[in-house]
C-alpha cells in the first residue's frame, strides 16, 4: 500500500496531466487556457477575477496568465465582454470548451471508472484539506 504524501499526489496530478495535454494538443491549447476555458464556461468573467483564479491555481504571476488570456484572444476563443474589464467565450470558444470537457470527461471515466463512491470521497476530502492548508501556507 502506498503512503499518502505529496509525491503520490504529484505523480497521480502529473500523469493526469499528461492526459489531458495529449488530448487538447491538436486544439493548440495550453494547460493553463484549459483552465481559463473552463472558468469562462459559465459567462463572462471579470479579467482580474480570471487572473486571480489561475494564479491561484496554477501557482504564476499575473503576466504569464495575461498571456494564456492573450492567446485565448488571438486564437478567437474568447473576447472583452461589453467592457474591456469582462471577457468572455466566443462561439468557437465554446465549441472548443465542449471538446475539452468530453476529453476530461472520457479521462475520468477510464481512470475513475472502477474507484467506489465511498473511497473517491474520502479521497476528495482529504486532498481538499490538503490543498487549503498549502494555501493557507503559501498566503502566509
């Protein structure tokens, strides 16, 4: 049996990753875009709230998320909203949005499939804990 520590983690996120990368190649997307997709999903989105999230999340500076929104721009995936401090999906950007989310759909599904319910939430509680405490950490 293995120990839980963060190499586990890493190991189980990164080759998770790895997945996902392979699967959202031949849209010419970023990990980071994949992200900033998926946060724009629901509606428009104030840039600032944007940055904040990925930066967040992925652990970078506000420039190098500018960038991924940049991309996202030049690649007509997303535009300012009706005010330059909103931005939003465009239709091509939800069209790609939907093809990144069965690719994850279809990684969960293989990787998750034979997991029971009862192990999956602990698991899920537990890395939850563990994300807020690294957090917590990381703002101190």
């Amino acid at each position: 049996m293995s120990t839980l520590n963060g190499q586990v983690i890493g190991q189980a996120h990164y080759a998770t990753r790895a997945l996902l990368e392979r699967a959202v190649a031949p849209l010419g997307l970023t990990f980071g875009q994949v992200l900033a997709l998926n946060a724009l999903a629901a509606g428009p989105v104030e840039r600032d709230h944007l940055t904040h999230r990925i930066t967040s999340t992925l652990k970078v500076d506000p420039p190098a998320v500018q960038e991924m929104i940049a991309g996202l721009v030049d690649a007509n995936l997303a535009q300012d909203d009706t005010d330059a401090e909103r931005i939003r999906l465009t239709d091509t950007g939800h069209a790609t949005q939907a093809r990144v989310a069965d690719a994850v759909s279809g990684i969960t599904a293989r990787l998750y499939a034979d997991i029971p319910a009862d192990d999956a939430s602990a698991a899920a509680r537990v890395l939850t804990l563990v994300t807020h405490r690294a957090n917590a950490e990381l703002a101190a």
